[in-house]
C-alpha cells in the first residue's frame, strides 16, 4: 500500500522545482494533491502531469500573500476533500541586491512571500486540521512541513532577506511545533541544498554578475561544499518529503532535517 495512501496534502509553490517534484511524490504515494502557485498555468501544469501518472491533483491559483486568497483555497479543501493531512509551505522568492543599497520594497516582498505566507497558511491548516480525526496511518491529525534553507544560519551579502526570512521561518516552525502538539499536528523543517531546477538557476546568474564570475563557477564552489559533491535533486527532496509526511507519530515535531544527511539513507 502506497505511503500516503488516502491522504490530502497542499503544496504551495508547486509549479515548478521543488514544490513541484514534492507534489509529484506525494501523488506517486497515493496522496490527493492540491496544486497551489501564484502562476495557475504553472499550477495546471503540475496537475496535468501528475494527472497523466494516474495520480490526483487539483490546481489552485494562490497569492500566498494574501489572506484572502488563502480563504479560498482552503475553503476549496474543505468542500473538495473534507479534510487535510499536510501541508507544505514551499512557496519563495529572492531577490538579488547588494546590502547597503537593498530596496525595502524587495526586502517586504520577500518576507511577504516567504515568511507571511507560511504564517498564513499554518493558521488556516491548524484550524482545520484540530478539528478532525487522527489518521490511522501516521496516529496524528496532520503535519505541516516547511521549506527552508542553509541560508538561514549563514550571512549572505546579496541574498539578505532570502537568508533573513528563512531564519524567521525556523522560528515560526518552532512556534507552531509547540502550539499545535497537543492537538496532535506536528511541524517539521526540510532542509535542502542547492538545487539547479527552480529558484537557484536565476541566484547563480545573478550572483555570478555580481562577483564577476560565471554561473557555472559559482555552481561549482556550491557543489564543492556540499557533502555530496554536487547540486541536489529536487527528486531527493520530494522523496525526504514523502518520508516526513508518511512518518508515523510526533517523533520529528520542531525538527531540522538535513535533507542530504537522508538521502542516502531513504527506505
């Protein structure tokens, strides 16, 4: 029996990259998918294809920044499936500047996305997700997974409010980790290396402009540092998403998972 058989899960951000290679393994699993990006042909996209796999998806067209427009995909959860196991905040952006000179507009935009986001969708999950049953296969009423990155515990002098938010993201998962538990709703933070399809692409041309170099230098000095010896594959990460989704009780509430330390280890 697939690992996530009988499940509902939302994953923002799930056009393209990351989100999108979770949303895939979570529908290979057996999980009904809610399809969530800002960009609906993006989001339609992933259906489609997850659709054509024999799996379910349904794609909603979601601003994660706005609280209204979080109403209307859950509201569409809740008449749809009537329940919901996980969620994944995946949605982010960048944007690239030099500190002393980065626009406060940019530096907003980016929290709104990637931190105010995430809060908004955690509350409207939370909510939903106390109010029913535990799953007889994890014991729990939902999980909550958030994507985060190494750039929150590293300084970063063009990516400032990338690496900014995402330290806040941890807190805020550390938050929910404790609020939630007694309702049996865990929260755990994914962390995965660079990953060449989706948003680290655009990073390493543009930081690569910054510091007169190449993309494909500043691809190299990123493998160079990893354990594995190379970018990540947004498959590995969806397969470290699957395990923490399907894991069965509270173990891993308020955890950081190194996604490479588990790739290896994956059953």
């Amino acid at each position: 029996m697939s690992r996530l058989s009988g499940q509902v899960a939302v994953v923002t951000g799930a056009g393209r990259g990351i989100g999108q290679a979770i949303a895939c393994a979570f529908a290979a699993e057996g999980a009904q998918v809610v399809v969530a990006d800002v960009d609906s042909g993006l989001a339609e996209n992933t259906a489609r294809s997850i659709s054509s796999g024999g799996g379910q998806a349904l794609a909603v067209q979601t601003d994660v920044t706005s609280a209204s427009s979080q109403d209307e995909m859950f509201a569409r959860v809740a008449d749809r499936f009537g329940r919901l196991d996980v969620l994944v905040n995946n949605a982010g952006i960048f944007h690239v500047a030099p500190f002393l000179d980065f626009p406060l507009e940019a530096w907003k935009r980016v929290f709104a996305v990637n931190l105010d986001g995430a809060l908004l969708a955690t509350q409207r999950a939370g909510r939903m997700m106390q109010q029913q049953a535990e799953s007889p296969a994890t014991g729990c009423r939902g999980k909550i997974l958030n994507i985060s990155s190494p750039a929150a515990e590293r300084g970063r002098p063009f990516l400032a409010p990338y690496g900014a938010s995402k330290a806040a993201l941890n807190h805020l998962s550390k938050t929910s980790a404790l609020v939630l538990a007694e309702h049996t709703i865990s929260t755990t933070v994914i962390y995965p290396t660079s990953v060449r399809e989706g948003m680290f692409g655009p990073i390493a041309d543009q930081m690569a402009n910054l510091e007169g170099t190449r993309p494909e230098e500043f691809e190299a000095q990123r493998a160079a540092g990893s354990p594995l010896g190379r970018l990540q594959k947004p498959e590995e990460v969806g397969a470290i998403a699957v395990w923490v989704a399907a894991y069965r009780g509270m173990g891993l509430n308020g955890q950081l998972v190194h996604t490479e330390a588990h790739v290896a280890h994956l059953p």
